[in-house]
C-alpha cells in the first residue's frame, strides 16, 4: 500500500545582513531614495523584520500587509492604487514554503537603482504598481493598521504549523487539515490570473477569475465609495466595511466570475462558480439563491440564511465524527462543516461565523439526490462521474470517509461492519454456520484466499502503537492527516489502545517474534506453534471450491489479524471458547488439491450483532465459523 505525504517544510536559515529585505527589491543602502525623502520607518506600512522570514516559525512583522486601510490617506494625490497597484507576477514554482517565497517579481516591483524617489523618478512605473507620491511618504500616511481588515499574527507564518490569524478571512485554519490531497492550498491557491496588458483601469482588469474584482477607479476606497458593486464577486455595501458590526453581503467569496452578468437578479456567476449548479434566474437575493444543486445542498430558495433559516437539510453535511463511519446506524454527525450564519455579526475577532455555519444535519438514509449521494459536481471532489456513489464512491480524498457503497449497513447487504470484540471482515464465503460445514459442501464463487498487495514497510519510527503519537506517524510516514489512510492508522491505533482485557487478553505487536511470545504465554505453553492458510496453485475469482477433509487441532488458539498501518501491525487476542480446524479444499471442476485453509469456530455467539444470523440464517448462540486468508496467523 503506497501512502502519499505531504511535503516536509524546511526552515528558512537566518541571514543577518545590513541589506533591507523588501520582496526581492534590489535596495542600494549607499543611495538614500533622496536628501529628504525615502523608506519611511515602515515603508509601505510594512514593518519588515528580515531575521523573521515567512518560515516555519516566524513570518511577516507585526504590520505587514499594513493593517487597518485609511480610505483618507491613499498612497496617491487624488484616489488610491495606480492602474496596476498589487500586480502580482506570481510564480507558481516559487511559492511561500520550504525554500522559497514570492517569486522575483512578487508585488510587481521593478527597481530602478539609478532613479530614486524623487518627484521625477523613482520605482519603476509598476513598483507595487502604485502611483507613488514622494511628498507623501508611507511615514505619513499609507496603509492604516487593518488594511485588507486582516488580523495578521506574525508569529504564525503561512506553514505546515500555523497561518493567519483565528478572524484572518474569517477562517478558524487547521493546518492539519487543508483543503488539497497533500497539504495547504494548492500551487495557485488564492492565485491571480493576471493579465498585464489590461491593468484594473476604467476599461479593463484583472483578468476574468482574477478575484473577480470589477475595479473601479473613479472610486476610490474612501468613506462615500470603494469597490465596485461586484468586487470578490461581493454585493459590497460601502457604508458597512468589514469591522466588527457588518460584513460581506450575501454572495461574498463567489467564485468563477462570468464578467458579462453581474450579480443581479438576471444573471450571476458563471455555471461553474464553486462547482455549484447556478441558476442566474436567482441571484442571491432576499427571494432566491442558488440552484437546487448548489454545493450539493437541496438549497431552499424561500429560506435565505438568515438568522432563521439556512441552507437544507442536507447542507455541507455535518461535524464528521471519525468513530462513526456514514453507514445506517452513524453517519456525519449533527453539524459537520455547521454554520448558521449570523448576518447582524461580521467575520470579526468577536463574532464571526455562527457555532454552525453552513449548518447540515446529515441524514444517511437520505443522500442529497434521488439515486445515489452528492451531485456530481459537488465540491468538485476527485469525482468520477462515470461511477457514481451507487456503484464505486468518492475519490480516495472525499471528505476523508470510508465509503464503501457496495457494502451499505442494511440487513439485506454484506455487512462490513466488525463483530463485537472480534476483528472478522465479511467478505464472500469467508462466514459461515459450523453445521453446515460438511465433506462435500461446495463454497460459494468467489470465494478467495490471497491477500495480496505491496509488502509493507519495516518499522522505522521506534513509536509505540498509541494514539497520543498519531501526529508523530502520519509525519515521519508523510500522511496526509485528513486521507482515508490515516483514518485508518488513527483507526489501528485506537483497537490497539484499547484498554487489557483479563478474560480476553489482546495486543498488537509490530514483530513477530513479539507477536509468538505474546501467543505463547497467552496459551500457556511451552512454545506456541503458528498455522496459516496456504493455497496451492494459482487462485483465480472464478475458482470454486469444495470441502475435502476436516480436521480439529486445538481449542486453545490465538489470532493474528492485519490491521491498517504503514507497516505490518497485528492485533493479536486469546477468545473464549472457540475451535480451531484445518479444512481441506479441493477444486470443484478438476478435484486437484486447492487450499489447506485454517478456520476458526466461535461456539458462543450470544453476545454478537443480529446481523450476522441474518446473514447466514442462523440462530443467535450458535456456532459461526470463519476462514482465515493467507495473512492471518493462528497460533496454537
């Protein structure tokens, strides 16, 4: 099994030198920007601290990004940003991580080392692409302290660790578990298509996904106007700007903006928009929203998410709770990914997103469609729409659940689902009642042996099998923390945990030679001897076999079961009352020789789920039996 990690952050080395480091400016200290003028104490409102680069543990000084804009003091004569301002030449192979940062040319900033800052000359026409006003130094005026209303921590850099601050974007970051298969946003990530040869002018912009920002420049961001009426594709309403009273309105952080339909009642956001089915005949307004399919939510148009309503039953389904996988009985749990949005309190330090956001109370026994579960272009996850989730599933990275479709827990389905204190899988031909086994009893097709797949790792992180040290193994085996993979090493790691047990002694051992002595002196014997199943010849699923010979050879045995794990792990346990037997099968068409299989018979099963005497039409209490595949060992 091939487990795919995360890159590994590196930590940026401190370099002390006299040279400002201001993103990847060729500054000249011998030549001050002029007698009277230059870098104010915090030029462009960017207190650099060059020993603190956006590394692991640092970041960013305590004000860069200039928080808190001042619309009064714009870094310009009469309006704000120049025709280019934050033109980023974003280079993609040099993102904010191990190594790296902004690429050269990271804010546009083409430095003229032979023309200072004076009223003729100065930056390059693009640098920060601002119409720089010399008389006006960013010690005067510039950025105020919450510039963009971002609450910038700075010693929490962008990293595998850290991020923004808790109300930065109004997003409570877990950066354990980011929104991409491996980790952290992907390499465009909040990334700008931008067009250089139409700069955000009257007449052009950004281009058509850039942030989807209509800007206008006859208005500037001052106390009367701002952005224009569609800018991050928000209704933006200019006498309520992002503080701790008021917010973004209804349709903030649209996406894949379709710049020839504004947001209006007509038209809206490109089909697209977030992988959400858009009906433009419903813009979000007071009477409708989005489209029945809309993030794959059953979106009621006559309930807007208001304080009183919100999105359907079914919405961005709910506070997924690990333990409990989506089958019949568990399912997400009452408020996964739960919103509730409270318009009267904005994304601030104070208030922000409701204790439920985006609220769905998901309901297993009814998927957001008729058929089968999401929509096929709901959150545009590794989806294979030639499968939908009646036959395969999900991506290996949906939501980071075990959804096996073939095997729903309905009584009428296999159950995949593990017996009270007992490590069995259901599989085809594998259970069965221990009255009908029987010389001549013919398996049924399908039935099958092998356990195949990659060999496992050797153990290489010396971490006991606990799961206060999950983090410590996802890490050093580069898991990403919200796979399926390491679900199920959490998964491992809790049956491994699980406190002793005196009349049913178990542990998990990641040697044999530790797994044997465990055997041996759980059996009380001298020296515990191991059987597994072995098959002879080549097993194919079209092979049918038939029972040739039985045979006891012990009432005292201990199991050996596989678990999920980066490297070999088996739960190992001594069960009460139980037979262990070794069958014979032969092949039914040919008679040759086709497995020495090793089975185990449960004889009281009073305490185990309903569903398996349902399965098998048994009686409660009465013995079961089961195979043991290739990669089992019983030890006797």
């Amino acid at each position: 099994m091939r487990f795919i990690g995360t890159q590994i952050m590196h930590h940026l080395k401190k370099k002390v030198s006299v040279k400002v480091l201001n993103y990847a400016v060729h500054w000249d200290p011998d030549h001050t920007p002029s007698k009277e003028n230059g870098f104010g104490a915090s030029a462009y409102a960017v207190h650099w601290e060059p020993d603190h680069s956006p590394s692991k543990e640092n970041g960013f000084g305590e004000s860069a990004y200039a928080v808190h804009w001042d619309p009064d003091h714009s870094p310009s004569k009469e309006n704000g940003f120049g025709e280019s301002a934050y033109a980023v030449h974003w280079d993609p192979d040099h993102a904010p991580s191990k190594e790296n940062g902004f690429g050269e040319s990271a804010y546009a900033v083409h430095w003229d080392p032979d023309h200072a800052p004076s009223k003729e000359n100065g930056f390059g026409e693009s640098a920060y692409a601002v119409h720089w006003d010399p008389d006006h130094a960013p010690s005067k005026n510039g950025f105020d302290e919450s510039a963009y209303a971002v609450h910038w921590d700075p010693d929490h850099a962008p990293s595998k660790g850290n991020g923004f601050a808790e109300s930065s974007y109004a997003v409570h970051w877990d950066p354990d578990r980011a929104p991409s298969k491996d980790k952290g946003f992907g390499e465009s990530a909040y990334a700008v298509h931008w067009d250089p040869d139409h700069a955000p002018s009257k007449e052009n912009g950004f281009g058509a996904s850039a942030y989807a920002v209509h800007w206008d420049p006859d208005h500037t961001p001052s106390k009367e106007n701002g952005f224009g009426a569609s800018a991050y594709a928000v209704h933006w309403d200019p006498d309520h700007s992002p503080s701790k009273e008021n917010g973004f309105g209804a349709s903030a952080y649209a996406v894949h903006w379709d710049p020839d339909h504004s947001p209006s009642k007509e038209n809206g956001f490109d089909a697209s928009s977030y992988a959400v089915h858009w009906d433009p005949d419903h813009a979000p307004s007071q009477q409708n929203g989005f489209g029945e399919g809309a993030y794959a939510v059953h979106w009621d148009p006559d309930h807007s998410p208001s304080k009183g309503n919100g999105f359907g039953e079914s919405a961005y389904a709910v506070h997924w709770d690990p333990d409990r996988a989506p089958s019949k009985d568990k399912a997400f749990g009452e408020s996964a990914y739960a919103v509730h949005w409270d318009p009267d309190h904005a994304p601030s330090k104070e208030n922000g997103f409701g204790a439920s956001a985006y609220a769905v109370h998901w309901d297993p026994d009814h998927s957001p469609s008729k058929e089968n579960g999401f929509d096929a272009s709901a959150y545009a996850v590794h989806w294979d729409p030639d499968h939908s989730p009646s036959k395969n599933g999900f991506g290996d990275s949906t939501y980071a659940v075990h959804w096996d479709p073939d095997h729903e827990h309905s009584t009428s389905a296999v159950p995949e689902a593990q017996a009270r204190r007992h490590q069995i899988k259901v599989q085809t031909g594998m259970l069965f009642l221990k009255k009908n086994l029987r010389v001549g009893t013919v398996l049924p097709q399908g039935t099958m042996f092998a356990r195949g797949g990659s060999p496992k790792s050797v153990n290489s992180v010396n971490t006991p099998l606990e799961s206060k040290y999950l983090a410590t193994i996802l890490s050093h085996y580069k898991i990403p923390h919200s796979s399926i993979k390491a679900k199920q090493v959490a998964d491992t790691l809790h049956s491994c945990g699980k406190p002793a047990d005196k009349e049913e002694p178990h542990m998990c051992f990641s040697s044999r030679e530790a797994m044997a002595r465990f055997a041996t002196k759980s059996l009380g014997v001298s020296g515990a001897r191991a059987a597994i199943t072995r098959i002879h010849g080549h097993e194919t699923p079209n092979t049918m076999y038939v029972v040739a010979q039985i045979a006891q050879f012990s009432n005292n045995s201990v199991p050996c079961h596989p678990m999920d794990f980066p490297y070999e792990v088996f739960y190992c346990h001594r069960p009460r009352e139980v037979q262990s037997l070794t069958v014979q099968l032969k092949g039914l068409k040919d008679g040759t020789p086709g497995v020495t299989a090793t089975a185990m018979c449960h004889m009281n099963t009073s305490d185990w789920d309903q569903q398996y005497f349902e399965l098998l039409g048994g009686e409660r209490g009465e013995p079961i039996c089961h195979y043991m595949p290739t990669n089992y060992i019983m030890f006797y």
